[in-house]
C-alpha cells in the first residue's frame, strides 16, 4: 500500500452520491482547475478538473444534526470543497420519506484555493465531483473469518456474503480519457481502485476495488 501511496494518481470519486447546488453559482459557468495528481509526488503532474454549479458529494459528509466534533457539511457551516472554493450551507431537500436529496450552498469566490486567501480558516475539507457516472464494485474478503474459515456443522467453507458490492449509481472525475484497462488510482478517502479490463468503457467506466 506505501508502494501505491506514491505511485498512483489521487483522484476524486463519490461512492455514495449526494448532490450539492451552489444556488450563487452562474447557471452556465464551468471551471476547469488544475489538481496535482499526487501531492506527495510532484513528478506525476497534474490534471484539469471541471467545476460547476451543480456538484456531488459523499452522502455521509452531511448531516441535519451534526454530531460532537463533525465537521462537515451541515446547515449554517462552511467548508472547502477540495482544491476549490469555500462552500457555506444554507439549506437542504428532503424526499417524502424524510431522506435528504439535495444540499444547497452559497460559496464565496474569493477563496478560490490558490489565490492566496486569508480572510478565514474552515474546519473542514470534503471532495466533491461533477461527473460522469460510473460502476465500483467493492470487493471484501470471500471468507467470512469472524465465523471462521469451515463451518463446524456440515464442513463447508463460511462465504461471505458480502465479498462483493457493486455500486451503479457512482460518480467520479471527467479525467480518465486516456486512462485504460487495469490502470490503477487511488480514490479520495476510499481506497486503491483499477479499471475493469473486461467491462469498462470510456463511456461506461467501471473499476474494481484493489
């Protein structure tokens, strides 16, 4: 893993989406930024990532009523989306089952990451992107250890039946264009992840937990 840590890109992906409006933001505007690929390893360069007025976020880095000590988004608190703007939230939607579907934030365009702002500090700092949409599939381990590896009764192995998850509905960097079958990154706070070499296409992106 020390290996990866240095030799691959850090991109940002959304496993668990939740969607974030900046109601100031213009209708129409998309920013490009440049992101370094690994910060700890300059030699890989950088990437241009889009940014816009409608974005998406790991649903667990908001809360209605936020926790002791969280320190994400929640209604009233400012954060950084990373390697871009603070965002302060000011409202939320809810389904008719009470889930939250949709964050609303105003942001402040001075404090662009890199325009050497000083005016104030924030907490927190969340990932973000704006697209496309792809598949993950989480691998875990096949044997369910805690259980042991056979089963005392009839002797078979105890599976885990969780060994796989796959998640449809992900959204991740418009910055693999040139990435291909078995290329690996590592994603923002969840992990090492490579590209399907059998089902992944530039325009159905899959990739697979390492």
């Amino acid at each position: 893993r020390e290996d990866l840590k240095m030799k691959r890109p850090r991109v940002m992906a959304v496993l668990n989406p939740l969607k974030l409006v900046i109601d100031n933001y213009p209708e129409e505007q998309i920013e490009y930024l440049e992101a370094p690929n690994n910060m700890e390893n300059p030699e890989l360069g950088s990437r241009s990532v889009p940014f816009g007025k409608e974005l998406y976020i790991e649903q667990e880095d908001f809360m209605e009523v936020p926790v002791k000590k969280y320190k994400r988004l929640y209604p009233g608190n400012e954060v950084r989306l990373m390697n871009e703007y603070f965002v302060k939230c000011v409202s939320y939607e809810t389904d008719a089952e009470g889930n939250v579907t949709v964050v609303h934030c105003t942001y402040d365009p001075e404090t662009k990451c890199g325009t050497g702002f000083t005016g104030r500090k924030v907490k927190g700092t969340i990932h973000w992107v704006s697209a496309p949409q792809a598949e993950v599939r989480l691998y875990e381990n096949l044997i369910d250890e805690e259980k042991g590896v056979y089963n005392k009764e009839d002797g078979s192995l105890n599976l885990n039946p969780d060994s796989l998850q796959i998640l449809k509905e992900c959204y991740v960097e418009d910055s693999f264009n040139e990435a291909g079958p078995c290329d690996s990154f590592q994603f923002v706070r969840n992990g090492y992840f490579c590209i399907d070499s059998k089902d992944s296409t530039p325009e159905n992106l899959v990739f697979n937990r390492i």
